[in-house]
C-alpha cells in the first residue's frame, strides 16, 4: 500500500488546491519526450553542465546526441546527411 501524496498547505493551515501545471512549450524539433532516472553522480553532473548556458533538457539532448553519434551509425548517417542539407 502507497502512502497517500501530501496535500498543499496553504498559509492560515487549510489544505489547497494545487495550482494547474504550465503547458509546456512544443519544440518541433524534438517530437518526442523520455523521462528517466539517474544517478546521484549523474545529477551532479548535469547541474555542473547547467552552470552554463544549458538547461537540464538541453544536457540530456546532447549527451544523448554524442552517444548516438558515436554508437548508432544509422544515427550518425542521418545527422551527417542533415548537416550536409542545411536542415540542422
């Protein structure tokens, strides 16, 4: 059995209602979504990573990228052929 999810305590101690989530923004280039554990030493990499221009999303896209450049060669074809075509 699950332990129920805490209820939002608003200031005077009455419960509230959690305000509706944001809509994401839908980037056409990147159609699809995953969403996945890491590690602790993962974690701190990635936030090492967002210390700088890039957001956790962008991290994960471009190891994600590197990763398939150099293992999926199918992978790599379509890039380099993307790349040569100017849709990248």
């Amino acid at each position: 059995m699950q332990a129920a999810e805490p209820h939002a305590v608003s200031g005077n101690g009455q419960a509230g209602v959690k305000p509706p989530r944001k809509r994401r923004v839908e980037d056409s280039r990147f159609p699809y979504r995953m969403d996945f554990g890491i590690t602790v030493e993962m974690n701190a990499a990635v936030r090492r990573m967002m210390r700088g221009p890039f957001k956790a999303s962008q991290v994960g896209q471009l190891i994600l990228h590197d990763y398939f450049m150099r293992s999926d060669p199918l992978y790599a074809a379509a890039m380099n052929e993307e790349s040569h075509h100017g849709t990248r």
